[in-house]
C-alpha cells in the first residue's frame, strides 16, 4: 500500500501503510485528528465547531499574529485573542511523500501537506485590525509514530511587522490525575492563573491538580513530554521555537467554555502549546521566520 491523501469538502486527509492517519480542517489549517498505532493523540471537544463559524476547540488551532489577548497600543491591539490564523480558511497547497525525508523511521514513508494564508485570503476585518502583507505556510508531516507541524512567516511587503505565533496543541490522555508533564523544572514561567506573576517551577515535573496556565520562557530543553502512568507517552520537541504554554482549564474554566464538551473532558486534555510568545518577533521586509514541533507518540 502507498500513503495516500484525500482533499474533500474543506478539510484534508492523509494516511500512511502504517495506519498513522492525520486530518487537517481547512479552516484555520486546524489538525483535527492525528492518529498512531491506533489511537487517537489529539483532543478534540465534542461541541466544537468544525464548520468555520469558531476557532476549532482541540487538535493543534494555529495562532498568529498574537497570543492571548492582543496589548492595548500594539499594532495587534485591534485582533482578537489569538489572532486570526486560526478562523481564517486556508489554502491547500498540495502534497509530497517520501521514503528518506527526515521523519521517515528505518524505511518508512512520510506525507508532507502545504497549506497556504496570505494577506490576500483574510478577512477584511482582521485585514483592517492588521494591515500588513505576509505569507504564510503551513506544513505538517506525518511520519510513523510523528507528527511535525512547522509554520513559516514571510514578511512580503515594505513594512516591519512585529508577531507571535503559537501552536495551541491539545493533546488527549487517559487520566489527568495520573499525567505529568516533564521537561520544564527550574524553569521560570508566567502564572496566568495567578494575576501573571513569575514563579520557577521547584519540580522536574508538573502535576495537574487545577487550572494550570502557564506560560514558559526560554527554555533550555528541547523536548516537553507528557508522562502518564509514569511512563513517557508523547515528546514535543520545539523547532526554533523557545516557550511553551500548559493549559488545562479544569473545572469552573470549562463549564465557562460553551464549546467544551464533554464538560469532564479536562480530565482527559493537556494543552502543551509551543511558540514564540515572550515578546514580539520582528520581521523585516522580505524576511522569513520558520518555527514548529515535532511531536512524537512512544504508545
Ligand atoms: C491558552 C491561553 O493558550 O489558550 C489561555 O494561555 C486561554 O489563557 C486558552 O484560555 C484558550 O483560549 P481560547 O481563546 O481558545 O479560549
């Protein structure tokens, strides 16, 4: 068997021999589904809205050019929270497969998927909030037991632009009261839950017991890994990329989320989000900046 690839109805889908499979919803270029020897690793809420009329609630919702809600007097200032990559409608620009690219295992095949946004495909109102003209690309290739997801930022007019991106990654697991996360210890980090005050993470790894959302700076390791069971489940390695969100809205947050469903689903999320978020990335006139995560499933 080949890998194979369908582009159907706004959304794309693509497997592998191996039976690792990957869905990607047009709409904000949003992974639905990334499935490995049969399991699903993504979250998904049962009350998301897949058909363009919201930001998709779980798998990997792209937010640019702002995380979090934009700063007052920021040329951002007029977006809304996350920006708007993420209720935008890309473009597919197509796919490759390969047998030697660089997630291919001992042999195995990889797809590679494009999707495209430019200035161009936005709406006018997030054009207005955000006048600037860029380019971006979106590619995301899957591997066995691996999914790398990489956004490219293009700067294609005559204006210097300041941006964040980030890839709000929901990955699902089987009991929050027996996950950590690892690969943050004695990192400072950004308390959110707490009036945004610094703190340095005291443990190697973190326990879920609440709402957690936090947002990790510069960080020296490359890799975060989701433990459950006491045993490494998923890795997300940062690619050019230095921070790193958690967020688990845990119980009043969720009942507050109208799309998240089921309302005991925080019992079954983690969000380990990668991006470039401390501050802003400048962006010359015809400058490109490439960030992502490889993200990698040991079940
Ligand atoms: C996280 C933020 O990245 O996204 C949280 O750190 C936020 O503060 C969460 O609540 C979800 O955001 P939204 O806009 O998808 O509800």
């Amino acid at each position: 068997p080949q890998p194979s690839v369908h582009a159907e109805q706004g959304r794309v889908i693509a497997s592998l021999p191996t039976g690792d499979s990957v869905e990607i919803l047009l709409y904000g270029a949003t992974v639905t589904s990334w499935k490995s020897n049969g399991r699903q690793n993504l979250w998904l809420s049962s009350a998301a809205k897949l058909d363009g009329s919201k930001a998709v609630r779980g798998g990997i919702p792209v937010v640019f050019p702002v995380f979090g809600p934009p700063p007052k007097g920021h040329a951002t200032s007029a977006l809304p929270q996350h920006g708007f990559a993420r209720t935008s409608h890309w473009e597919y620009l197509g796919s490759s497969s390969s047998e030697s690219g660089a997630l291919a295992k001992g042999g195995d095949d990889s797809i590679k998927l494009d999707f495209g946004l430019s200035a161009a495909q936005i709406s006018d109102e997030a054009r207005k909030a955000w006048g600037y003209d860029f380019a971006l690309v979106y590619t995301v290739t899957l591997g066995k037991d691996r999914l790398q997801t990489m956004l490219n930022v293009q700067n294609k007019g005559d204006k210097t632009f300041d941006f964040q991106m980030l890839l709000h990654t929901y990955f699902q697991v089987k009991d929050i009261s027996k996950t950590t996360v690892n690969g943050l210890g004695s990192q400072p980090y950004v308390d959110k839950v707490l009036n945004a005050t610094t703190h340095t993470q005291t443990t190697p790894s973190l326990s879920i017991t609440g709402e957690v959302d936090r947002v990790y700076a510069q960080i020296r390791q490359d890799t975060t890994s989701i433990v459950e069971d006491g045993k490494p489940s998923i890795d997300v390695v940062r690619d050019n990329l230095d921070d790193t969100v958690v967020w688990n809205p845990w119980i009043e947050k969720a009942n507050g989320l109208g799309d998240f469903e089921p309302k005991d689903g925080y019992k079954n999320m983690i969000c380990i989000e990668v991006g470039a978020v401390d501050g802003w990335q400048k962006l010359e006139p015809g400058e490109t900046f490439e960030g992502g995560q490889i993200v990698k499933s040991n079940l």
